[in-house]
C-alpha cells in the first residue's frame, strides 16, 4: 500500500514540474508516467484522465499556498506591511526558481489560466475559485487598512482584485521577460493604487 500512496505523490510531482516548465496541452500521459518512474496503470488508478491530474495538481498547489498566504495575510504586523512582506515573498519565490533553473516560472494559476480558460471548463472553474478566494484574503486586509485610515479606496473588493490582478500581471511579466526585477515595482504601484497615506 505504501508503493501506490508514493506513486500518486510521484505523479503529482512530475506532473507539476512538467506543467510549470512546458504547459499542460503538450504533455502526455505516459510522458508523466515516464517521468514520475511509475508504470502507465497507475496513472489510471489515482486519476480519471489528464484533467483530473491538471485538477489535483492545482489543488495541491493551491493548499500551499493558501497556508503562506495566511500565515503572511493573518499575522499580528500591520496591514500595509502584510501585502508588502506578500509582495516580498513572491518575488523571492520566483527569483530562488529562476536561480535554480535558469527561468521564472511564472504562476502556475496565471499560466493554466492562459493556456486552459477556454479549453476545459473544470479547470476555468476551479481557477476562478482560486483567484476569488485570493481576493477575498487580500480583502480582509484592505478591510482592516481601510479602517485604520492607512488608505483611501471607494470600494475595498475592487481594490483587492486590483492588488491581486497587479500581483498576477508582475508575475506574467517577469516570465515572460525572465527578469525578477520585473516584480520590483509591486510594492509602490499598490500602495498608489490604494492611495496610501505618505508615513
């Protein structure tokens, strides 16, 4: 029993890595099976198809960083500082990949939106949750910055889609210039963006 728990754990792993290096539409079944090193029935047994795999990977990923998301969104610090420390945080997580592998990577949620939005509806759906429950996160923190006086927004669910929007096209944009100093900006055009009081 221990063997197929790993083999799914293996799947996974490949499967993400494949998709955050090449896309989804390119890759097949047994290329993932291939290089996850498990034979081509296992695919099978954890995973209906190419889209449940596409699903659990973007669950898996969403689950990690949900929890770095809350554990900077939910601290004590102050709410500007924690969209700024969220901003930090993945400019860092780009620039350690790219150091690793020589690219930016991107989001995986961006990319698959790109490539999949108007190919399977399971994963449209799945993405749009994903980026809501992000708003809804940033929200909260707005929320709070707005009521300290720390900003000045009309409409703190716009703003937090704004901030969130900003914080995916950055990404997009260091992709696909390959260029981490392309996040550097983040931080300033959101606290313009939400008319933060000069301290």
């Amino acid at each position: 029993m221990g063997r197929t728990s790993d083999a799914k754990q293996k799947i996974l792993a490949a499967a993400r890595s494949l998709i955050e290096g090449r896309g989804y539409s390119a890759l097949g079944v047994a290329e993932i099976c291939k290089a996850a090193g498990v034979p081509k029935g296992s695919f099978y047994y954890f995973f209906e198809s190419k889209e449940s795999l596409a699903l659990a990977v973007v669950d898996e990923h969403w689950a990690a960083q949900r929890r770095a998301w809350a554990r900077v969104l939910e601290s004590d610090a102050e709410p500007l500082e924690r969209l700024r420390l969220l901003f930090e945080e993945t400019e860092a997580g780009q620039r350690a990949v790219r150091e690793g592998c020589g690219t930016v990577s991107g989001c995986l949620f961006g990319n698959l939106t790109l490539e999949l939005s108007n190919q399977t509806e399971a994963v449209r759906a799945r993405l749009q949750e994903i980026f809501d429950a992000q708003v809804d996160m940033v929200e909260t923190v707005v929320r709070e910055a707005g009521r300290r006086g720390d900003i000045s927004v009309a409409d703190t669910h716009v703003a937090a889609r704004g901030v969130v929007a900003q914080l995916e096209g950055q990404v997009m944009f260091a992709k696909l210039y390959n260029d981490t100093a392309r996040l550097s900006p983040l931080w300033d055009n959101c606290r313009a963006m939400l008319g933060a009081r000069t301290v």
